[in-house]
C-alpha cells in the first residue's frame, strides 16, 4: 500500500526558500559528518569485497555517515548469503525438497536484499529518487528562474515562445 511521499527536509524547504520550513523540525542528516564507516572484522570475505565495492560507490558522493554501519553490514551480508545459496543450489537436484528449500531462502534473502538497497539507493528507480548536494546548488538557491529555464531565456535573449529577441 502505498503512503504517498516522503516529507521533504528542512534543509532543502530551506533552500527552496520555503515558509514551511519554520514549522519543521532539524534534519538529523545535517548535523551528521559524511564520513565513511569502518568495515566490521566479522564480514566474510565475500561480504567484505561487496563492503569495498558500495564504499567505492557511495563514500566519495558523501552519501555514508557513521550510522550506516549497521545498515551496510546486513546489506553485504545478506549478499554474501545469496552468492552461498547460489552455490549450494547446483549441489541439489532440481525440484528436490532440499532445492525448494535452499531456492525458497534465496528468494528471501533477495527480497530483503532489494528492499535495503533501495534505501542506500542502489536500484535505478530509488537512485533516481535520491538528490546529492553540489556545489553548484547554493548558486540555484539563489535565483529560483535558473532551476526551469536556460540563462539563455532568463537573460532575457529568448522570449518565452523560443523566438529571437
């Protein structure tokens, strides 16, 4: 069932300039320092290439905060368990108890999988979803026309209908 959409941030009502940004409360978001977490000693070796591999990804965008830890650890855990579960399917005949059951707890661990990483994310739709600062978004902040129209139009060199001035 769907909820309708998430509330927007204080930080970006705020640089919408908007008058609802008074009645909200402080995104924790903002106080926290984009900081890439530790890895835990006790990921598997197949859970810690992954670690390495979203770290890559997600560090330098400065989408990480220290309180991610325990969110990407079940992340890369839970991908180490597929790549297991993968393995031991091609042990077991195919329609065999054994296989339903080990195909039956893949398909979990893959729901459950998809379900987190869209908060980090890490599916097309949910990155679509997610906005990164820029340093070029303080400048649009500052002059609202920029964000739907070219500085060619706000220039006033294009009139509204595309035509030449």
């Amino acid at each position: 069932m769907a909820r309708g959409r998430k509330p927007t941030s204080k930080s970006e009502l705020q640089r919408r300039g908007s008058w609802r940004a008074k009645g909200r409360a402080d995104d924790l978001s903002d106080a926290l320092i984009k900081e890439v977490p530790n890895p835990p000693t006790t990921l598997t070796r197949e859970a810690g290439a992954e670690w390495k591999r979203i770290v890559a990804i997600l560090g330098p965008r400065g989408v990480l905060t220290k309180l991610d830890r325990a969110g990407l650890t079940m992340l890369c855990e839970m991908w180490a368990e597929d790549r297991e579960l993968s393995k031991a399917l091609i042990i077991f005949d195919l329609g065999t108890p054994e296989w339903r059951r080990i195909f039956t707890a893949r398909s979990s661990v893959r729901t459950q999988w998809t379900r987190l990483a869209a908060c980090y994310g890490l599916t097309p739709s949910d990155r679509a979803r997610i906005k990164i600062g820029t340093s070029s978004d303080s400048d649009v902040g500052a002059d609202s026309k920029s964000r739907f129209f070219p500085p060619s139009q706000i220039a006033g060199r294009i009139k509204p209908g595309g035509k030449r001035a």
